[in-house]
C-alpha cells in the first residue's frame, strides 16, 4: 500500500487507479466472499493527502454518513448515522476512499463472524472455514486483495485474531490512541479501532492517520508518543539487538495447537537470530483473562445496548404497550449471540451479584493489568500465538459458545491491560495461516509496528497469500 | 404524682419524618455532556445532537462549567467534595431517557454533609437539616401524553440538562418546614449563582420521603413505612402531598396499618396521591461507573477558590439587612429571596436613600411591578441611583407621595431620571405662598357654606376645602402647606398651633 501511495504521489499511476482495481476485485469475488455488507464508489479519488487515492473498507460498526451502519445486526438494518466517526472523517481528510461496509459479528460479538445477522464471510484460503471475527469481513477483505486497507475493531481480538485467521497483520492500538466517537460501543473501556492491512508498515501508515487526540472522546490520550509511525517504523534497525522479548507459558496452555505452539517458536527463533533476548517467563493471572473479560465486556454490552429500545431508530416491532415495544422490538433485533451477552451482562450487574461478579472481576483486571506492567520492567516485548488455533470450519462451535470463546484466550489480555499488540502472520500449517501476536507496552505502538516490520522483514511469511484471488499484495519484499 | 411535664409526655403524638431529594437544573450555557444549548421553551427535538440524543456511537463528554457549578452548590451547603469523584450509569428504560440509562453519580457523590438551616420567622424557632449528598446527573427529556389520542410525544431538548441532585436527612418535621426548607435552598441556589430556579421551567423538582412515627409518654409506639412522592415541581404541590400524606399515614396508625414501602405520584388537580405501578416499584437500577468518562479529580484549590465567590447567603443576609438597616423580617426575606433585590437596596442606601423608605419602595412598588411583567429586576431601564433620587424629591417636598409613584411608574416603564421627568411634567409641588393664597381665595369664595362652617368649628370641612384646592392645582399643592394655610385665613390661626 505504501508503494501505490509513492506510485500515485509520484504521478506514475494516476489517482483513480488503485479504486479501479478494488472495484473489479469486489465485483469478481465479493458475492462469494460475503465481505462486505455494503459498497459504494465515489467518483472523485480522494483528496491529496497521505492515503491520496486509497481504497479502504470499514467494519459495520464505524458510523458512516454515507453508508447505512447495520452493525450486522437486524437492529440497525436500515440505520443511517447522521455523522462520520472520527476515524472515518480523518480518513477522508488523508485523501483515502472509502469504498464499502465490512461483515462483521453481530455487534462485534463473536469470534468466526457467524452470528452476521445478514450472511457469513468465507475464509479466502478455505472458503468452508471461518474468516475468524469479530472484524472478519475486514480480514477476508484485505486477504482477498479486495482492498489493501481495513479498519476493524479490537474489543477482545476482533482485529488480531481474523487478521491470524486470514493470513494478515492485524494491530490493536493502544487504548486510548484512537477515537472512539462514532464506533458503535460494545465494551466502551476495551474498544478500540485499528487498522488491517498485508505488512506492518501498511498498518504504520494508516495509524498515522488514526492515532490522534479526540477531544470528543473523553478517553481519548495526547500522549506524546502516539504519532509519526511510519517514520520510526522505517527507521529502526534490521536487528534486534538490546530487546528483551519474554514468552508467558500461560499462553501455551490446553487447547492450542501443537502447530501453532510450533508456529511461534520459531518466530522466538527468529528474534533470537536477530539479536533479541528471548526467554519464557510467566503472567499467572493470565488464566482468569477469559471469565474476567466476559464479565466486564457484557456488563458493559448490556448497558451500551439499552439504547435499542425501537422508540428513535432501529428496528420498531408492532406493539400495544411501551413494555411490548421494547420486549419485541428487542427481541426481535438482537440475535442469540447479543441477547446471550445482554442476559449475562444484566445478571453480572444486578443487585445481589454486583459484588461477586461485576466488582471483583474489575479488581482481577486490576491485578492482571498490575502484572502486565511490573513484566513490562524486565521485557520490552511480549511474543505469544494469535490464537489457539488455526481457522476452523464453519458451524462446529456455534453451539459450544465455550469452545467460540476460547478463540479469544490469547487476545483478551492486551484489552484487559489496554496495551498495544498486532497479529502478524507466522506460516502456515495445513495450508492455513498462524498468527503470532507481539505485545507492547502502553503508547508503543510504533515501537510494536517496528517488532512486527523486523519479522517480516526477516520471514516473508506475509507475502504468503490464498490462491485464486487477484494480487494486491505488494510483493515488494527484495527477499520474497 | 403527674407534673405538667409528666403530662406533656404521657401525651400521644404523631411525628412526621420528611426527607427530600431535590434536583436543580444548574445555570451552564451548555449541556453537560455536549455542545447543545441549555435552553427552556425551544420549538420541540431542536436542541439536540447525536450525544444527547443517545445515537449509536456517541460519546459524552463532561461540561467543566457544571461541575464547578455543583461544587459551588455543595460548598454553599456545606458539603465536603471529594477530592475524586466519578459518573456512573443507572438503568432503566422510559421513552424519554434515549440510551436506557442516566449518566448520574452513585458510590462517589461529589460532596458529602452540609446542612441547611431554616428559621421559621413565626415560631423563630432554628431548623437544622443535614445535607446527606450532592452529586450531578443529567436531566432527561419530556414525554407528554395525550388523552385524547393515547399517543404520546417526546420532546429531547432537555436531554442532558445538567442537575444537581441535593438529598437531605429525614430531619424534616413538618410539611409547612418542608416549604420553608425549599424556599430557604431556592434562595440560596440564587444567591451562589448554582441556578436560576425558575419552577415554571421546572428547575427545581422534588421527590419526598415520609412516614410517620406514632409516640406516646415520649416512647415511639410504632411508625409507618416509608412513602416516596416523586416529581413534585411547586413549592404547594411539595406541602399539599405531604399534607396528604400525613393524613394518611395517620388514618393508617390510628387503624393499626403500618403501610408499605411504595412510590407514588400526585395527582395535582385532585390533591391526591397514588400508589405506582407496581412495575414502577421495585428498582434495580445496575449503577457501574461509565466507561466513556474518566474519574474526575478535583484540586483542593479549585473547591476553595469557588467557595470564595460565593457571595454572603441569604440567611446571614437578612439578618445583616435587619440589624444594620431596622427592616422587618418579612421586608427582609423579600429582599432576600432575589439576590438582585437585595443588592438593588443596599446600591440604594449607597446613593443615599433612607433605608426604612427605600426597602418599602422596592418591596412595594418593585416587587409588585416585577410581579407583573415577566423579566428580571437586572432587565430593567432604571437604577438604585434613580429610585434614591426619587425619595430625594419626595424628602424634599419638590414631590408628594402621590406624584412620587405616579413618577416611579414613569421611570419602571421606560426609565429617565425622575428629577427630568418631575420638571418635563411641572409635577413639582406649588409650595409658593402668594400663589396658594390666591387659589384659596378663590375657593373660600366659590364655597362660601364650607368656609362658614369650618370657621364656625366643623373640623371635617377641611378636607372638602383642601380637596377643591388640591383639585385647581392639579393634584401640585402641598397639601401640608395648604392644611395650614386655610386653617390660618379661616381661623385666624386658632388652631394652628
């Protein structure tokens, strides 16, 4: 993406080339793919600026004014914001344009994006198996080569496990970094928007359009630190010499493929190659992430989405009565998945259970985030799996919302600690992309985008891509 | 053997316990947690944006203005404000609350303590309420429903008005205390510039809490459960539902009914109350502190600082205005009530009015001007200098009390100085004895009857002969002066002292 930037800047493409390009993927692909939930080609090719002539796609949950945002969700089928998100409008303002409206989970809720209220996004490399989720339309999209850029959501792994699933990177900034406003909320202290792309350095470019002070958003940060990504990112050394790198056992635990486990030692390996220290060590509280997180995310799901109530917007059932209005039109709108999460979200903060569910998993987050940043004293960097697993076939765990759940095991911690982390590809196993996941400290982002460009620099593993797709990847790596 | 006192206490006694909440719609230009103005009387849904209306996506952010507003508050009843405080979200779903919950405080009120003192001017008795918390919330909007449609309309402007919601100890023990209390707080929210109060645009609202312990030989026999009347927007509504209450509560006692804990609402046009729908009773409102807006620190400076603006409150006021000045109490609580009022006397005493004038004058004709337009004291064309001019006048005898109010009138409605209006005029009083004589001679001899009989002795006469004199001069003679001018030419003096 960097390059057709250069190319278009350097007037050797012109500017309407690259949205010519997504068009015809979209049209040849999309209607088996299921990426997108909407599209929409505007004539003009952006305005100058660093992404000038960039197509990108947004996940459903993004407010756009344009574009209907359906948060996959029967709720908001025919919801039409009456303003752009804050990232949307700096996108705009950065020259990029944006050409559609990605699937995603309902809501954000889910984990292979089945619980789409609309239809499912195959997994380009294997189009029986789940593109993961929540932001798997984004992830299918840019493996797909349908756009070189995505903006997905990170709740609890929504961006970095899809961008494992489909052979992509993935970054989750660090909470705080981007704006908020306009993202549809799920769990208001976890979210957070960030960009889906091939490389590292793509990821870079766009987050120096995202990362900015919001004073809309009242947990939006002007940390000093949050800025020029793309500059650092290519400015750092080929090595890693000095970086304290630590692996936490705890992420190795039951249920993670034995390939996967395979999967990131080698990528310990090649760390070790470039200079890096590399040791195991352990975060013993990681084992409560996954109960701590679908406390503290429902609860806040449940209070986020009081607001579908069918009186201003959204889905309105027939009713006689207030209580049936909102009875129906909620039951109605929300599908199984959200209504799973209200219900627990409600339970977890009632009276009588506050206490024993709500508070005290905010004190475990408190603790879990406390031993994330005293690790921070000893390593620059946390190396762990993605995921488990490797995408898995479609169905199998939509009854098991345990098993679904577990696909997030590796993801939640970073949400919890709100620190930075990506997905970068880490090969294959059995034809299926791995994903290995760098972790950061708060406001490094650009020093995790930096980690993750070193690796693929050094592997290549992100110019693999699913066959039978048109080649917007840029293979511009001399060693490919 | 029973002493008078021993009587007292074998005596029964029923002893109503009030507590209030009382909200406060505080004086900010915007809303609290967005741009949109904070308005009264806008045409319905206008003033509104994507925050306040809830939309998907939106994010709230904290009006800075509101919350020194609300330590002000807190100061100027005495609260302690927590050095760390936080919004959190109660839920429940109406209509006319857009995201199903209330961005409102919980478990870290903004202040803590204070009190409250009433005196009731009758009794002089000291009533002192505890102030259990303040905290801030935001407003919701209004439903209105109609009867004959069986629709109901929701109007948004009022979303995300900024409250400050000030709850007291039950240390209320009568409903006429209970006005008084609110009277008393109405006027300090003025004073400190927390609010305007203004109950027609429903600035203040009240929700009450009563029951009633039944006593005897100083011993509490049994009490009720508690009531909570909700929504209570005028300071009669707040003491005719008590009212009511007490009587029901105490037809309960005396049949041996203890009640039950419930909610109910008035019914303004039959003065009842009514239980709510038992939907309506059992609240779990879910409080967690909102994600979306960080803990708010406040700096022990800041809580001084705005705590020195505070100007001198009422209660220390109208004492002052009372011991300095020789005023009534019931001319002081006038004066009190609006800030403006009070100011507005002592600018007056400043320019030099005499005082027990003055306060009678703004009392009086002020008050019951403004009593009859619809604007402020502050919205008005004249001053205290004006009004100091006009006692002058009157002082003087350039004017009569008649004139003087007649002037008075002139300058409210369009304002001027009353010495110009006085001279454009010619209201100044004929005080000139050579011109008085002439006029009185002219009546002497146009009514003969009348000066033979007042000569003769018929005290009432006179009134009749300065009338007829009053009536040439176009109401300019002073009468005073006239008085003894007829007195002297009829009976030679005789009575003139």
């Amino acid at each position: 993406m960097t390059d057709t930037v250069a190319a278009v800047q350097s007037g050797d493409i012109s500017p309407g080339e690259p949205l010519r390009r997504t068009v015809a993927e979209i049209a040849r692909h999309d209607a088996h793919l299921g990426a997108f939930l909407s599209v929409s080609y505007p004539d003009a090719p952006g305005v100058k600026g660093p992404l000038h002539g960039i197509p990108y796609a947004a996940k459903d949950n993004l407010c756009t004014a344009t574009l209907p945002t359906t948060c996959a969700s029967r709720m908001l089928e025919d919801y039409h914001p009456p303003y752009d998100a804050t990232v949307i409008a700096r996108m705009q303002e950065a020259g990029a344009i944006l050409v559609g409206k990605t699937n995603m989970d309902e809501f954000a809720m889910g984990s292979s994006n089945e619980t789409s209220a609309f239809h499912p996004v195959a997994n380009p490399w294997r189009p029986d198996h789940v593109p993961g989720g929540s932001s798997g339309g984004s992830a299918a999209a840019v493996a797909a080569g349908l756009v070189p850029l995505a903006l997905g959501t990170d709740t609890g792994g929504s961006i970095r496990q899809p961008a494992a699933f489909c052979g992509i990177t993935g970054m989750k900034p660090t909470y705080g970094a981007v704006s908020r406003m306009g993202l549809v909320a799920f769990a208001s202290s976890m979210d957070q928007v960030g960009p889906m792309a091939m490389t590292a350095s793509d990821c870079a470019a766009a987050m120096d359009i995202l990362v900015a002070h919001d004073p809309g958003d009242s947990t939006s940060s002007d940390h000093p630190d949050a800025g020029d990504f793309l500059r650092r990112v290519r400015a750092a050394p080929d090595g890693c010499d000095g970086l304290r790198i630590g692996i936490p056992r705890e992420y190795f635990g039951q249920g993670v493929d034995p390939e996967v486990v395979r999967a990131v030692r080698s990528a310990a390996d090649v760390f070790s190659e470039l200079g890096a220290r590399v040791e195991e060590m352990s975060l013993p509280h990681t084992v409560y992430a996954l109960p701590t997180y679908y406390i503290l995310a429902s609860a806040e799901a449940a209070s986020n989405l009081a607001r579908f109530d069918g009186v201003r917007y959204g889905r309105r059932a027939a009713a006689n009565s207030i209580e049936e209005l909102y009875w129906k039109s909620r039951g109605e709108g929300f599908g199984r998945e959200v209504q799973r999460r209200i219900t627990l979200g409600t339970f977890v903060l009632s009276a009588g259970y506050y206490d024993a569910y709500y508070l005290k998993a905010a004190r475990v987050r408190g603790i879990m985030a406390g031993e994330i940043t005293r690790a921070f004293a000893q390593y620059d960097y946390l190396l762990t799996p993605t995921c488990p697993t490797t995408a898995f076939p479609r169905d199998v765990r939509t009854e098991d919302p345990l098993a679904m759940y577990m696909a997030d095991v590796c993801t939640i911690p970073a949400n919890l600690a709100g620190i930075p982390a990506v997905s970068v590809p880490g090969g294959l196993v059995n034809g299926l992309p791995v994903g290995v996941q760098l972790m950061g400290r708060r406001f490094d982002d650009a020093g995790v985008l930096a980690l993750a460009d070193r690796f693929q620099r050094a592997t290549g593993h992100h110019l693999l891509g699913p066959e039978g797709f048109g080649d917007h990847r840029e293979r511009g790596g001399e060693d490919a | 053997m029973i002493t008078g006192n021993g009587v007292e206490k074998m005596r029964e006694q029923y002893r109503p316990v009030i507590g209030l909440e009382i909200h406060v719609a505080l004086d900010t230009e915007s809303k609290m947690f967005c741009a949109c103005v904070n308005a009264f009387g806008s045409t319905p849904n206008t003033d509104v944006c994507p925050v306040c209306l809830g939309l998907p996506g939106s994010l709230p952010v904290t009006n800075a203005r509101a919350i020194e507003l609300g330590i002000t508050c807190a100061r100027a009843l005495g609260g302690q404000v927590a050095p760390r405080t936080y919004f959190e979200r109660k839920h429940y779903h109406y209509p006319d609350l857009p995201k199903g919950y209330q961005i409102s405080q919980y478990a870290a009120p903004l202040s803590i303590g204070g009190e409250l003192v009433v005196d009731d001017s009758h009794s002089g008795e000291e009533v002192r309420v505890r102030i259990r918390r303040v905290h801030l919330e935001e407003d919701a909007g209004k439903s209105m429903h109609s009867r004959q449609s069986g629709h109901t309309q929701l109007d948004f402007n009022r979303c995300g008005v900024p409250l400050a919601e000030i709850v007291t100890e039950p240390d209320i023990t009568s409903c006429a205390q209970a006005r008084r209390f609110l009277e008393e707080l109405r006027a300090i929210m003025r004073t400190a510039g927390v609010s305007r109060v203004r109950m027609e645009e429903g600035e203040l609202r009240c929700d009450v809490n009563f029951n009633l312990v039944h006593v005897k030989a100083g011993q509490e026999i049994t009490r009720t459960q508690i009531s909570e009347i909700k929504n209570l927007n005028s300071f009669r509504a707040v003491q005719r539902a008590l009212e009511y209450e007490l009587m029901r509560h105490r037809s309960a006692l005396e049949a041996g009914d203890g009640l039950l804990h419930e909610t109910r609402h008035w019914d303004a046009d039959r003065e009842v109350t009514y239980a709510a729908r038992t939907k309506e009773q059992a609240h779990d409102y879910r409080y967690f502190p909102d994600p979306d807006l960080p803990p708010i620190l406040i700096e022990r400076e800041l809580v001084d600082y705005l705590a020195a603006g505070i100007p001198e409150l009422p209660r220390a006021r109208r004492r002052r205005l009372r011991e300095t000045w020789g005023i009534e109490w019931s001319q002081a609580e006038i004066l009190v009530e609006e800030p403006e009022m009070a100011d507005f006397f002592e600018s007056a005493i400043a320019e030099g009015a005499e005082p027990s004038e003055a306060c009678k004058w703004i009392v009086g004709e002020i008050a019951g001007y403004l009593n009859t337009v619809d604007t402020t004291l502050g919205a008005l064309p004249f001053s205290a200098a004006d009004l100091a001019a006009l006692l002058r006048l009157v002082e003087d005898g350039a004017i009569s009390g008649k004139i003087a109010k007649e002037v008075w009138l002139e300058v409210m409605e369009g304002g001027g100085s009353p010495e110009a209006i006085v001279e454009r005029r010619g209201l100044r009083q004929i005080s000139d004895d050579a011109i008085l004589e002439q006029i009185i001679e002219e009546v002497v001899a146009e009514h003969p009857e009348a000066a033979e009989d007042y000569a003769g002795g018929k005290d009432k006469t006179l009134g009749f002969l300065v009338g007829q004199v009053m009536q040439k001069t176009r109401g300019q003679a002073n009468p005073q002066k006239v008085n003894e001018m007829i007195a002297r030419r009829l009976r030679g003096g005789r009575d003139d002292n």
